[in-house]
C-alpha cells in the first residue's frame, strides 16, 4: 500500500455467515463487479464488532467519535481485474458523525442506529436497532473460548478480503486494505434474533440456516486511497497480495 487514508482498529468481531443463489443478489452488486463465488455460491455477512483508533493517515484518533459500535451486513466481490472485496449492503453505527461523513463523503451506506455491545466474562452482547420508525434491528448473544486455527476453504473465502467495492459519484471504486493476519477464537452462538439482513436483501435469515460463526479479538487495519474499478491500466491496478486474511 503506497500511502494509508485512514487507519481504525476492530475489536470483538462475531461473523455470522448465509449462503445464498449468486443470482439473488447480483443485482445488489455496484457496476463492474459480480457475486464472487466458492463452489457454486456466495455468502451474505452479518458482522459485529467495536470500532476504535479511528483516525487519518498517520495522525492521531479523532476525540470523541474514534470509538463506537458497528454492525454491517456484506455481499463478496470481485471485479474484471481479479480483485476480492466486500461489498456493504448496510453499516448501522451508534455515533452520527461518522455516519455523516461515510454516506456524504464516499456513498457509503451507513445508518445511525442505536447499537451497543456488552461483556460479560467470555460471553459477548451486541444488540442495535436503526434510529426510525419500525426500522431493522439485531441482537447477537455469543460465547468465546480459547485460541484456535481456522484455514478450512469457506472461512478463508470469507475473511481473505484486500479491500472493498463501493460505488460513489457515479463510478466504482475498490478501497484496498491491509492489516496482519487474523487471529480466532472459539464461539458458540447462544441466540440471534436479526432483521438487518433481511432488510437488506429480501430474505430473512435464522440460526438453522447459518454456514459459518468465527470471531475475533480484533487488529489494526489500514485503508488505501480508493481506485477505480474502470481506470485505464496504471491508474487503478490491484495493491497487490499480502499476507493473512482480509
């Protein structure tokens, strides 16, 4: 990565994973990309996690709004140049100036909502609800244990992810993104009762039909300059690889 736009920590992560028909969902897709799929599907994502240190370049975390909860809901991508990414269908976060930012700034789908995550020893709470009037909400009750390897072809397929696919000004744009490898824990989903994904894509979703639970402790991430997905060679090519998983 030639330079970092900004830089922001992720803790607590829980993953929670659906497959779906890639042609349910391509048309949720921005321009120039399509469903990246592992034998025959792709995957819808609902991730929980704590922001923190979030900040430009190599200054400092902005006071006040670098830390907040954040709950997305993602589709995976990959363009005419080979490029895995993730493309987000919604980012419900708790602080509205990020949301500002992110939805003006780069048509980043955010919504202010009202979210939350609680710790209780090694079970984890995470419970959000969009700020309007019968708007979609999730809650997440999981149990942590110890440290464990995960290289299985699904997880990796899921989290080996160098950037995102976003569309902004009327043109596609893939933001690479690097951090060090991914480290996982054990987890037990204990209960999920959720609407955000069905908000999203049309289907609701429940435990019974979930293909994948993962979490994390967290890392550091850093995010490149964006490029276009339709620049000419040299203008938008890919950041290149790097080690771990995305």
């Amino acid at each position: 990565m030639d330079r970092a736009l900004f830089r922001q920590a992720w803790h607590d992560l829980v993953f929670l994973h659906w497959p779906v028909p890639p042609d349910r969902v391509a048309h949720l897709f921005p321009s120039g990309t399509r469903p990246d799929e592992l034998d025959g599907r792709t995957y819808v994502g609902l991730v929980f996690f704590e922001m923190r240190d979030l900040g430009l370049g190599t200054g400092p975390a902005f006071p006040v709004v670098g830390g907040f909860t954040e709950v997305n809901v993602r589709l995976y991508s990959v363009d005419e140049q080979g490029r895995r990414g993730v493309v987000f269908l919604s980012l419900d976060c708790s602080m509205l100036l990020p949301t500002l930012a992110a939805r003006g700034g780069w048509g980043l789908p955010y919504h202010w909502a009202e979210a939350r995550r609680l710790v209780f020893d090694d079970r984890l709470l995470y419970t959000v609800r969009r700020r309007r009037p019968e708007g979609p909400r999730s809650r997440v009750w999981a149990a942590t244990g110890r440290q464990i390897r995960v290289d299985d072809a699904l997880s990796t397929f899921l989290t080996a992810r160098w950037g995102l696919h976003a569309r902004a000004r009327g043109r596609t744009y893939y933001w690479p993104v690097e951090h060090e490898p991914w480290g996982f824990r054990q987890v037990s989903l204990l209960s999920l009762d959720d609407s955000l994904v069905g908000s999203a894509i049309g289907t609701r979703v429940t435990e019974a039909g979930l293909a994948s639970v993962l979490y994390s402790p967290g890392l550091r991430v850093r995010f490149g300059v964006p490029r276009r997905v339709d620049a000419p060679p040299g203008r938008g090519g890919d950041e290149g690889r790097h080690p771990g998983r995305g």
